[in-house]
C-alpha cells in the first residue's frame, strides 16, 4: 500500500500515487493500521470500498483475493437491490454468463432487473445482441 501510493518507481504506482491515491496520516505508523485493520488474514488482501478513494479505516476492509481482484477500474458494476458489485460477481450468483449480462446491458440497453432475473433465452445469440445470420 505504502510503496504504490509512495514510490514513482514502483510498478503499480501510476495506478495510485500516481493518480492522487493515499493513505491517512495515522497509518505511517504501523501499529495504528493494526490496531484500525487488524492481522491480515490468511489469503485475504486490503481492498478500498471506493476504488477512487484513499486507503484510511472507512474505505478499507479485508477481502479474499478473489473478491479484491475484482474491485478495480476496469471492473464493471451494477447496483441491483441495494447491491453494488461486479458484473462477474451477479454472473457467479445468477447462472448467467457475465458476457451475457453485459451485452444485455450495454447493447440491448436491458433494464438490470431484467438483465439479472431472466432466464438465458433458448437462442443465447439475441441474449449476447448478435442477429441470426
């Protein structure tokens, strides 16, 4: 965490210090972040909630790799009761092929109640917005 958002010669910088990504002023001392995180968890990685906002106590939580992997720009989220998450993640929880939910919503311009709650059509090539040939 420090050295991305401290280090220009560190390889993830540009995506952090780089872009104005911080950490608080409390956690320089490393007592403090353990006292505000506590032990990582094994196989766990620190994630911010809001992937434009700075490391500090309400932005950061302990999340599995896989989880975190999945929290960064290039991830498309959709908010469907309540729950914002990433496009792969409501295709893990619906059976529904994320290619599948993001066409339905960037091409066919599907409401997200409908993209995420009906079922996969027989021909999948009008759920992906592609014409019969």
């Amino acid at each position: 965490m420090r050295r991305r958002c401290d280090d220009p010669k560190n390889v993830r910088y540009a995506r952090y210090g780089g872009r104005g990504i911080t950490y608080c002023e409390r956690w320089k001392i490393y007592k403090n972040f353990l006292a505000d995180m506590g032990e990582k968890p094994d196989g766990y990685q620190i994630e911010r909630i809001d992937n434009d906002g700075n490391y500090e106590p309400n932005n950061c939580k302990w999340v599995p790799r896989k989880e975190q992997q999945r929290n960064t720009s290039r991830s498309h989220f959709v908010t469907f009761k309540g729950e914002r998450l990433p496009i792969a993640t409501w295709a893990e929880r619906t059976g529904i092929p994320a290619r599948v939910i993001f066409n339905r919503l960037e091409k066919l311009h599907w409401s997200v109640e409908a993209t995420l709650t009906k079922h996969l059509r027989a021909d999948r090539r009008r759920d992906l917005g592609e014409r019969n040939r």
